[in-house]
C-alpha cells in the first residue's frame, strides 16, 4: 500500500513526525507516526525519512506500508476428547 503527497503551501517548515500526523489515513496519532518511522516505512525526498527532518514546500512525502502476513506454524492436534453435545 503506497500513499504519496507534495507539500503544496506551508507557512515554515516544520519537524517531519508532526507534519505526518492524519496525513495518510492509517496514521492517525504521533506515536503510529513514530512507530513508521522506526521501521522505515515514512519516505521524504524518496529517501526514509527521520523524525528530525524538516518538510519544506515542494518535498515529496511517502507512506509505503510492508504488509506481511504472520508465519503459519503446521501443528497436529490429538483429540482427546470428543462430545457430540457440544456446540
């Protein structure tokens, strides 16, 4: 999932963590920014972006969501008991 954004306007450049706050829809508070950031998914220039960095008008900010699904272990269950009564 890849969500891209120019910054149009803005008024001073502000610190990269607080501009990316409820700019991309799954990031809707300051820590699920920090916790992108962490793992290298917030890009700003098309480079990872740090929550120091400063966003300044025309800097290209992207979110590129790794989506992995969790490891499937097979395991074999024994039966040990079976009741038809059960629901």
């Amino acid at each position: 999932m890849i969500f891209s954004h120019r910054v149009e306007s803005i008024a001073e450049p502000l610190r990269f963590s607080d501009y990316c706050v409820k700019l991309f829809p799954p990031l809707t508070s300051k820590s699920a920014v920090k916790k992108a950031i962490k793992r290298g998914e917030l890009f700003l220039n098309e480079k990872v972006g740090y929550s120091g960095d400063w966003v300044k008008e025309g800097c290209l900010v992207e979110y590129k969501r790794v989506t992995s699904a969790p490891p499937i272990y097979p395991q074999k269950l024994q039966v040990l008991y079976e009741d038809d009564y059960l629901a």
